[in-house]
C-alpha cells in the first residue's frame, strides 16, 4: 500500500513524498515538491532513483525529503528558500 506524507519546507514550497513496500520486502519511494503563490502552484516530480531502496519506511522518507530540500536549495530564487 501507498502511504503519502507532506513535509514542510522553506520559503512558499511543500515535499510530499510517497512510499512504498516492495515485493522483496525493501521500500521505495518518490517526491513531488509544490511551490505556491498568491497566484499559481507548479508541482515538480523529482527523477525516480531506481535502484534506491530502504530497510524501513522512515529511510526512504529521509532520503527523498533530502533530495528535495537540496533541489529547493539549488533552484529556488535567490531569497524564497530561507
């Protein structure tokens, strides 16, 4: 089963991140990161790491949130990510 969590983040951003157990047991997860304004939202969806698989639920929501807040570092405008 899918679980969905979001996460806050900095600035006018939101990470939600999706897990779930795989057949062999490992979790898998993916991220899609929402930035809002007064006017519009632009939800972006991370690349899929295949091969990136976790021992427990709480992993996988740890590398993704990761993940994310280092792409809002790298792409917001200069001021909206603190």
């Amino acid at each position: 089963m899918v679980q969905r969590k979001t996460f806050p983040a900095p600035g006018d951003y939101t990470i939600s991140v999706a897990t779930e157990r795989m057949k062999d047991g490992r979790w898998s997860a993916v991220t899609t990161i929402r930035h809002t304004t007064s006017q519009s939202e632009r939800a972006i969806d991370l690349p899929v790491s295949p091969d990136a698989r976790f021992s427990t639920e709480s992993e996988a929501e740890t590398f993704e949130v990761g993940r994310a807040l280092e792409w809002i570092e790298k792409n917001s405008p200069s001021g909206t990510s603190a």
